[in-house]
C-alpha cells in the first residue's frame, strides 16, 4: 500500500526515509468496503482521501434522488469542500468498490507540512492540477451535449463504464439511465 503512495509521490518530489517513516507513521492507510459512506449531507469534516486502489464517488441527494457530481478512482485525491470552508457538507462521499484510501487530516497535514516542507509543495502543486482539471471537466460539462459527454468519458475514462453502475454514471452525465441506455445504442448503431 505505501510503496504506491510513494511512487506517486516520486512524480513531485524525492523522499527520505525519515519522510517516508513520518507518513507511515501517521496510519492513514484504510481498507474501506465497497457501499461504506465516508461523508454525509450535513456531517462536519476535516478529512481528505486519497485512493491508492478502487473508487469514491461524490453525490447530493435531491428530492430522494442522487446526483453524481464525480468519481475519484487510483491517485486522484479529494478534500471535500466542507474541510475547507469548515461547514457542514453539502454532499455525500461513498465507496463504489473495495477501496483503499490514505485518509488524512487537517491538522495531521499541518504537522508534516510544519517538519517537512516538501510536503506543502507537493500539496500546492497537487492542489493547482486539480483546480485545473476540474475547471476543465465543470466547462466541457456545461458546452456539452451528453453525446458528447459520453465519449468524452469513453476518451478519458474508459475504466468507470465497466467500474461504476449505469444508474450512477446516468447521473454523472446529467441524463436518465434509460436515456444513457438509447444514447449507447445509437452510438453502437454509428460505428
């Protein structure tokens, strides 16, 4: 489990052992099982995942609906707004498969970062391509057709449409799963 967080890890920075031994020691490893919520609609929280193996996903829950905002599978990382601002969530996050997350904590961040500076980097640098990707994903969203969206997910992602139920991946893509079900068919039918 380590050695993936720290071979990501090596893409921004070199580590010591001393680092290394620091993060380990903090126990932020965690099996959590496939349906575990990790975040609830008006829960307060100060922790932020990491997937080192499976997928989270994040969702609100309107009128009894859910409507998937995202899914986060091997090393994307996610702080929930709600660590942030230090409010209650407005959103859930759950386990769409057996996973294996690293789950930190504001404070607990801080004390690395306080004893091992190179972490804060790492932070920012993370913290800049994750605000890029997501302006990315939140603009082609709003100028796409679900068409497009689609197969902009088959592009970039094809690994959730065999990872994610088609109820959840419908929701992601702003349509009924039945719709998602015609949208294949033609898709099929043009090739």
């Amino acid at each position: 489990m380590q050695n993936l967080l720290f071979d990501f890890l090596a893409k921004y920075v070199s580590l010591t052992e001393e680092e290394k031994n620091a993060l380990v020691s903090l126990n932020i490893f965690h099996s959590v099982k496939k349906g575990t919520i990790l975040l609830e609609e008006g829960q307060r929280s100060k922790e932020g995942y990491f997937v080192l193996k499976g997928c989270i996903r994040t969702y609100y829950l309107i009128d009894g609906e859910e409507r998937t905002t995202d899914f986060y599978t091997e090393m994307d990382v996610l702080t929930p707004t709600c660590v942030i601002n230090k409010t209650p969530s407005e959103y859930y996050v759950s386990c769409v498969e057996d996973c294996i997350l690293t789950i930190s904590n504001s404070d607990m961040e801080a004390e690395v970062n306080s004893k091992f500076p190179k972490f804060e980097t790492v932070c920012r640098i993370l913290s800049e391509e994750l605000l890029a990707k997501e302006r990315i994903d939140f603009d082609e969203f709003k100028i796409s057709s679900p068409e497009k969206r689609y197969l902009s997910l088959l592009q970039k992602r094809p690994d959730l449409i065999q990872r994610v139920p088609q109820h959840q991946l419908a929701s992601y893509l702003g349509i009924k799963p039945q719709s998602l079900s015609r949208l294949r068919a033609r898709i099929l039918e043009k090739k």
